[in-house]
C-alpha cells in the first residue's frame, strides 16, 4: 500500500476553517485510491481537530529544527510527501529530499498566501493593488517553493492564472484543485418563508474575516437596519478575541455568537448570508457552505472569485461598496422570486465547478501521471533543480545552526 506523509501546518479543523476542510478532502482522497496516510505536524493539538484516526489516518507529533524528523521519515517507505502551505516546504523540504528524495513532493497552497497578503497591504494604504505588489518577499518565496515541489495543488482558477500569466509558472507543474462537494447527496431546502435574518460567518483568527466583521458593524449592517430594523444579523466563528465579542449588541441586533457546533443548523435558518470580504485569495468556504445549504449570499468580487461561473453569475448579488452591499442585501431578502433564483443558482454552481465526482477522476490522474514519470519531469524543471541546490543549503543551514542552539541551551 503506497504511504503519503502530510507535513500539516495545523491539525485539520474542518468545522473551523475552509482551510481544514480542504485538508480533510485531500486526506479523503489519496484514502479512496487506497493510499495510506501520516498526518504529521508541530503543532499543539487542538480540541476542535478532526479524528483522523478514525479515518485510518496515523498521527505523528514532529519537531521544527531537529534531526528526529529526518531518522522518522528514513524508516518509513514513503511514495509521496505534502506540504500543508509553502512555509512547510521551506522548513522540512531540504529534510525529505534527502531522507526520501524518490518520494513525489506536492505542495498544497492553501491559497496564494503573496495574493492575499499584497491584496492586505494595498488595503491598508488605502489604495487598487499594483501589479508591482505581487512581486513581494512572500511571493519570491511561495513561487521557488512551487518550483522546489513536483505538483503543487491550486485552489482557485484565478490563482491558477495569475501563476501561469504573471509567475510564467509552467504550467506542467500546477494542478487546479478546488473544493470537492458530493452534488449527488445535497438535501432540499427550507425555502424563502422558513428563513429569517442574516449571518456572517468566518474563523476570526483570519484577517479578512476579522476585517470583513468591521466593516459590517461600522458601515453596512447600520444601513440594512435602518431599512430592516426587525431583522438580526449572527456572527458565528472559531476562535473569537475579545474584541469581537465586544462589538455584540442586541440593541442594534449585532449578535456575536462565536463557535458554530454545526454550520448547517445555523446556515439553513438564515435568509442571507453576507460575506463583505475587501481582500483575500483562495475560495472561500463561507460561501461554498451558503451554497450548500441554499442560503444565498452578498459578497464582494474578491468574494465570489473563483467561484462564479463563466458570465459571472452568482448564488445572489455582488457589490463592493458600504452602499451597494447594504442594498443588494435588502433587495436579497425582500424579493422572494430573487432568493429562489439565487438557491437554484447555488446548486448549479456546485455541479458545474465543484462536483466530486467531475473533479477527483482528473486530479488522480495528473498526480498519478507525475508520479509515473517522476525522473523525466524532474529533468524538465530545471528551475526547481537550480532553486533546490541553493536554496535548500540555505535552510539546511540554518536549520541545522537552530537544531545545534537548541541542544547546547538543553545542556
């Protein structure tokens, strides 16, 4: 039986980030086509963390900066390795490929952390991003991480576009590998009568959820209520700080409600879910659920990218002013013959772009061609090569420097 090691930068929490979710997919996956799976991570434990074990998937507790990891991955037979996120690669990558350089290196992105983080910044100024802001410190880092690994995992096809029109990342090493959703198995929903009020909802340990919670308080939802002023708006989301809790305020029907134990009780009872996002990358699995639950949705373009269809069409309305939003919002939960539209709509979405059933057949068959034809399509990355023999000196290096601090600061 073939052995994928997943070098996680979190443990998997599903029911607290897209992120999670996407990870226990991608688990679910390589299982079906009967691999084995080591989930291994440095991090804590978290209460919130999926049970891989029930899935037959093995947990390894590893260490950053230490050899352990090295004499662990020797004695394994390992046929592939993932890294959850281009940092993982940048620690552990020069560690794999010298305890098992045979082994197929996959990177999953996650999403395009330098998109997001340029996209962040030109927010804070207050400004359009530049194409000039691509060409960051983070991206010059995730995009040799892409030409260090075999295969990497794009989630969006806007990201897989702007990899290949801007990066001029061949196109050979990329595979375009969103969301997966069982289509087959979408129940009917509680129509436009059954439903009220509105939700947001988005783990708040990531900024463009925390910003898009501000914004909802300071501008949008004061205009939706001025023109709805019985309706409630509910804030679900893991890991809430106190100065999220803080904005709760049942006068102005901004409930701050924090974890969500299952998002489909609470999606399924709201007419709209708003989701103002003013940057970001990736999809955004908000709005997948909102989909899959047929709760339509006002979102931003940064929102739906990714995630609309060829004309743009969308499960509800796009808009990206404090205005506009608020009043799509109000047209969305007013106009019934609208929201059913957008209902259909969601499902259409989820059966044109992201059915498991279309998408996994494809996904196997690229990663399985590259594993077969692994030496040859290594020769053809001659990038990766010259990027791997310097780079990976660098991080040996100082690996190694922090492995050695650390065993003189034990003595």
């Amino acid at each position: 039986m073939p052995l994928l090691v997943i070098i996680g930068y979190v443990w998997p929490e599903p029911k607290s980030s897209a992120a999670g979710y996407r990870m226990l997919s991608l688990i679910e996956l390589f299982i079906a086509q009967g691999w084995q799976v080591i989930f291994a991570s440095a991090a804590e434990k978290s209460l919130q963390r999926a049970d891989l074990q029930a899935l037959g998937v093995k947990e390894q507790q590893i260490l950053l900066n230490d050899d352990s990891f090295d004499h662990w991955l020797k004695g394994l037979s390992v046929q592939a390795v993932m890294f959850d996120r281009f940092m993982l690669e940048e620690q552990f990558g020069w560690r794999v490929e010298a305890s098992c350089p045979q082994a197929l290196r996959i990177l999953d992105m996650e999403d395009m952390h330098s998109l997001r983080d340029a996209r962040h910044q030109a927010y804070k100024a207050g400004r359009l991003l530049q194409k000039e802001d691509l060409n960051s410190d983070i991206a010059v880092r995730e995009i040799a991480a892409i030409y260090r690994c075999d295969i990497t995992l794009v989630i969006s096809e806007y990201e897989m576009q702007l990899l290949q029109q801007h990066f001029a990342v061949p196109k050979s090493l990329l595979c375009y590998c969103p969301f997966f959703v069982d289509t087959k198995n979408i129940i009917k929903h509680t129509g436009f009568e059954q439903r009220q009020h509105f939700i947001a909802i988005g783990n708040f340990r990531h900024a463009p959820n925390w910003q898009a919670v501000l914004w909802l308080k300071q501008s949008i939802w004061p205009l939706i209520r001025k023109q709805l002023p019985q309706s409630h708006l509910y804030i679900y989301g893991a890991y809430p700080p106190p100065k999220a809790t803080a904005l709760h305020n049942a006068m102005e029907g901004f409930y701050v409600k924090g974890w969500a134990e299952n998002v489909s009780d609470v999606m399924q009872q709201a007419k709209v879910c708003l989701a103002p996002l003013a940057f970001g990358a990736g999809l955004k699995g908000k709005l997948l659920d909102a989909m899959q639950f047929g709760t339509p949705s006002v979102t931003t373009d940064i929102g739906a990218e990714g995630m609309q269809l060829a004309d743009k069409s969308w499960a509800g309305l796009v808009a990206n002013d404090n205005a506009a939003i608020a009043s799509a919002a109000v047209q969305l939960y007013q106009d019934s013959s609208l929201w059913i539209v957008a209902q259909q709509q969601g499902r259409y979405i989820l059966e044109q772009k992201f059915s498991a059933a279309k998408l996994q057949p494809v996904i196997w068959q690229q990663i399985q061609q590259t594993l077969d034809s692994l030496q040859l399509h290594r020769m053809n990355n001659f990038t990766g090569i010259m990027l791997q023999h310097h780079a990976y000196r660098s991080t040996k290096f100082m690996g190694q420097w922090i492995e050695a601090k650390n065993r003189l600061a034990k003595k």
